[in-house]
C-alpha cells in the first residue's frame, strides 16, 4: 500500500536482513526495523514490532529462511519462531509452508513466495468482501485487521481498499483497541493514509452507535478460526458480535485460509495468549491504576460461530459452518 505516495509492503527481505515496518512507533513516526538473523526476528514477532495473523506468519516464513542462509537446522529455528506468539494460526501455517518446500532451494525465494501468496489471498478476499461495502453505508472494525497486521491489503481492510478503488463512498468506525491500541494507532494510520473517511471510538462505544442505527455492517479480522467455525480474533470482538446480534448488523470474519485451524474442533481447543498485566495497569508509561491492584490482560477472545454472518475467504464468502474447499 502506498506511504506518503510510496508502495510499501509489512515486510520484506533485502540480503540475509528481514526488514519490517515498525509497528511500535506509528503513527508518531514511519520507520523500517531491521532483524539481521532468526533470532531478531522472533523478538520481533514476540515484542509486536510486527503484529497481526499473516504478517507474522509471512515474517515467521522470511525467520525460518533467515536460519537456513545462516546453517542452523529448521527444527531448532521453528522451536524459536513458531513459540513467539500462540495464538495466530499462520504462524504453523507458515513455518510449515516453508520446511515442506524449502528442501535445499533458494531459501529466500522460498519466504517469497509464502508472502506473494499471502498478498494475493488478502487481495482476493477484498475482491469478494466489497460487494458488502454500500454506497454511503458505516462499517465498523476492530483492532488491526489492515496491511499493516498481513503483507498487504489487510483482511477486514481489503473490501474496502477495493471498495475505495472502485469509487463508492463510505465511512468507517475504528475501535481504538484496548490495550495495544491496534485501533487507535494502526488502523486509523492506515485509512488516513488511503484517504477514507473514519472515526475511532473508545471500545465502549459501538454498542451506542449501533443501536442509533449507525453501524451497517461489522468486519473483523481472526487470528485462528476453528472446525466448527469459532473464531479467535483480538479482546472485545466476542462482545461486538453479540452487540451486532442484538442490534441486527450483519457481522463478518475475513480471514484467509491460513488461518484456519480444522484440528481445534471448537475454539475451546484455541490456546488464547495472556499478555504482562502491566499493558493493563500503564497508559503510556504512567500507572493508572492501584499500585497493589493486580490486572488480566487475555489478548484473544472467541467468538461463538452462531454469531457471525459470514466468513470472507479468498475462496468466496462462506456460511460460518463453512470451510474454504482447499482445506478439504
Ligand atoms: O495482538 P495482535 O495485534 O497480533 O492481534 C491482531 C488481531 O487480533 C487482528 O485482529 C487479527 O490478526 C486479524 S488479521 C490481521
């Protein structure tokens, strides 16, 4: 997607170098982080320089090429970069992609193609998800679910770039995200960037907005969706997708299927990451709670399949019972 008039994908390779755009810093600064071997890239994974399902799976996939360039034995490089964050299926998506093709090929090429492959899945899933996108309607997101949390496009962001292209005109409603701030910092980022109308709101608010009839659809992203169609996305999607329910706005996943998990039955089989209370207790670095308060801070929820419309996949729009036919 275009920075400033200048096309930038989430993360790319230049040499034996992962490059990543920093997350941790926008939107007060655009800068590119550089991971020179395996290890600096699970830390990049781990700390949320880079951050959301496909994008850590395409840089998990550069890591793994990173060790083998290096002469380190896969197994020991999946060890380290496939623990660095739990949840988000495309993590074991990708580290798998790459040990079943790499067999001693251009390892670099290999990385390449996973993330080509992933560009191309989000773009699909925004040429099928904007003929959700009406003309003057409002749609609400959650978290970061753009090109900056994939390699490009976004998965809830994707029908609505596409949308934009094709000139309809619409308004987005962005929760800022608790407490990482994905919302707030990223996704707003990026509409800016694309020149399309927004607000953020404090997580607390959509239930009002909805129910002043001013939300017309939810889209969210998902980070592993289960068998029978539980979703794992970011804290707070559960709550959107009742509200949506109750207030009769049709609610959608777009999710490439990578991130979908067919051995975790329902999303009780879903490992959900609990992050340091400490992202609870701090607003930027200032204690806003009781000293001796303690804090939980699960960085997931799931969502019941029965709450959702439908699933935004590369392979269609699906019922949520649904798989994409290539998982089949
Ligand atoms: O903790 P994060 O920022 O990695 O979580 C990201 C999300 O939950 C996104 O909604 C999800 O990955 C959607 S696809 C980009």
């Amino acid at each position: 997607m275009l920075v400033e008039g200048e096309n930038y994908r989430t993360v790319w390779m230049e040499g034996s170098v992962v490059k990543l755009i920093n997350q941790l810093k926008l939107p007060r600064e655009f800068s590119v982080f550089s991971c020179s071997g395996y290890r600096d890239t699970a830390d990049a994974i781990r700390s949320m320089v880079v951050r959301g399902a496909p994008a850590i799976g395409a840089t998990a996939c550069y890591g793994m090429a990173q060790a083998a360039l290096a002469g380190v034995s896969l197994d020991v490089a999946e060890k380290e970069l496939g623990t660095t964050r739990p949840t988000a299926n495309d993590l074991q998506d990708a580290i798998k992609h790459f040990k079943k093709n790499f067999n001693g090929k251009n390892a670099v090429e290999v990385a390449e193609g996973y993330a080509n492959k992933s560009i191309e899945r989000c773009r699909k899933i925004g040429e099928y998800g904007e003929k959700l996108i009406k003309n003057n309607s409002k749609i609400l997101t959650h978290c970061n679910a753009g090109w900056l949390g994939c390699v490009d496009y976004g998965t809830a962001t994707a029908p609505l770039y596409i949308a934009k292209q094709k000139g309809r005109n619409f308004f987005v409603w962005v929760d800022e995200t608790r407490p990482r701030l994905q919302g707030a910092k990223l996704t707003s980022w990026e509409l800016m960037q694309a020149g399309i109308d927004h607000a953020v709101i404090a997580d607390n608010a959509a239930g009002y907005f909805m129910k002043k009839g001013e939300v017309d659809l939810v889209i969210v992203g998902a980070d592993r969706i289960a068998a029978n169609g539980d979703v794992a996305n970011k804290i707070g999607t559960y709550g959107k997708a009742v509200l949506a329910k109750e207030n009769n706005v049709p609610f959608y996943v777009a999710a490439p299927a990578s991130t979908f998990d067919l051995k975790a039955k329902t999303g009780k089989d879903i490992k959900i990451e609990e992050r340091d209370e400490n992202e609870i207790h701090f607003v930027e670095n200032t204690r806003v709670t009781p000293a001796k308060s303690k804090a939980r801070n699960p960085a997931f929820d799931i969502t019941p399949m029965k709450y959702i419309t439908g699933l935004i996949t590369e392979e269609g729009i699906l019922n949520p019972w649904e798989k994409p036919e290539s998982l089949l």
